[in-house]
C-alpha cells in the first residue's frame, strides 16, 4: 500500500492508504486550499502543506508551504486542517 492523496470530483483530499499503485499517479496539483497549522509553534496560515505530485514533479504552487513561516520547522510538523 502507498500513501498519497486522490482527487475525485470535488471532494476534500485527505492523506489516506492507496490499495493500489494506479492511483498513487493521480494528479494533486489542484487539491482545495485549507488551513495549516504549525505542530512546533502552533502558528496558523491558509494553504496547502507542499506535496509532489507524481505527474508533475516539477510544478509548486505559491501558497504550498514546505516549512513553517514562522519557525522554520519542516514540513512532517505542519498539518492541514
């Protein structure tokens, strides 16, 4: 099993076990805004915690935070709410 995140309609994405390979290659790109929340400092922003997309590898988008911007802390302590 893969971990990862599936688009289906308009659905709210959450991180959940992939039974199968196929679907570890959707595209995430365009996953709904939320909030995230720092486990660290307990800081709060809107956005998306920054995440690879497995068809587009190359592409970020402005409001993928891959640290906190307060703390600094990485991205295993930040989590979408």
């Amino acid at each position: 099993m893969e971990s990862g995140y599936i688009i289906r309609g308009n659905e709210r994405i959450t991180a959940k076990e992939i039974p199968n390979s196929d679907a570890a290659s959707e595209c995430i790109c365009y996953r709904p805004h939320s909030n995230i929340i720092c486990n660290g400092c307990g800081f709060w922003t809107k956005g998306r915690v920054r995440y690879c997309c497995p068809q587009h590898p190359k592409i970020v988008f402005l409001h993928d935070h891959a640290q906190c911007p307060r703390c600094r802390s990485y991205d295993f302590m930040l989590t979408e709410i």
